[in-house]
C-alpha cells in the first residue's frame, strides 16, 4: 500500500494561510487608524492559524499511521 497525502486538508490549509497573510496585511495597514479593526483581524488571523496546524496536524498523523501500518 502507498502512502496517500490528503491533499484537499492541505489545499485548505494553503488557502487559509492566504487568507492568514490577508489578515495581518490588513492589521498592519489598519494598525495606525484604527486599532480596533487591527485587534479583529489579528483575532481572525490567529483562528484560522490554529485551523491550518489541525488540518496539517491531521495529515501528519495519517501519515505516521500509514507508515506504521506499511512497517508492520
């Protein structure tokens, strides 16, 4: 058996990374004017890093199980 990437948890997590540098742009550009806004978009920007380690986190570990499996 060959080792399988769940490449659409790794597509998401490389569109949520987007999304990740578009929010801190936006912190920075808002930082000066409004530091409210800046806050929400670091927030955000924080969430969605947390969802983009679990996605990758996910695949990792399927790939240890695999790896186990094929070792055995």
């Amino acid at each position: 058996m060959t080792n399988q990437i769940d490449t659409n948890k790794l597509k998401q997590a490389e569109a949520a990374s987007s999304l990740v540098k578009d929010m801190i742009t936006s912190a920075i550009e808002q930082s000066a004017a409004n530091t409210t806004l800046a806050s929400e978009a670091l927030k955000q920007a924080s969430s969605e890093v947390a969802q983009i380690q679990t996605l990758i986190s996910q695949v990792q570990s399927q790939l240890q199980t695999q790896s186990s499996s094929t070792s055995e």
